[in-house]
C-alpha cells in the first residue's frame, strides 16, 4: 500500500525484487554448474574403469590363449612320450 502511494518506494521495492531474484538466479546457475561438475567427474571416472575393464579383458584374453597353446603343446609332448613308450598317464 504504501508503496503504490510512493514512486520511489515503489522504484526500491521493484530493484529489491530484481536483485533479489538475480541472486537467485546465479545461485541456480552456480548449482547446475556444480552438478553439471560433478556428472561430467562422475563420467570421466565411469570412462577410466571402462577403459581398465576392457584392458584387464584383453589381458585375460591373451592369458587364455596362451593357456590353449601350452595344454596343446601338452598333449602332443605327452603323445610323442606314448609314441616312444612312455606312458605318464
């Protein structure tokens, strides 16, 4: 009320607002910014791990095929040994 009735009142009244609600605003910003922060941190770390798993899969991987090639190797030392007469069960 007494604000209508006083231009400059009023004129306060209305920068008050606005100042107000900008603060508001950047806090919004500031917020969404933090959390835009924290899921890109959140992904980049998601990414690292992707990254090891794959890493460690290769790894097993190659550890498998090696693990064929010697109980390959294996089996044909142990039938060369039968070939020639001994028997190693």
């Amino acid at each position: 009320m007494i604000a209508a009735q006083d231009s400059y009142i009023n004129d306060t009244a209305k920068n008050l607002f606005l100042s107000n609600e900008d603060e508001q605003i950047r806090k919004l910003a500031l917020d969404a910014e933090e959390h835009q922060n924290f899921i890109n941190s959140l992904q980049n770390k998601i990414d690292r791990q992707a990254s090891e798993i794959d890493r460690q899969a290769s790894e097993i991987d190659r550890q498998a095929s090696e693990i064929d090639r010697q109980a390959s190797e294996i089996e044909k030392l142990k039938k060369q040994l039968n070939d020639n007469g001994i028997n190693i069960g």
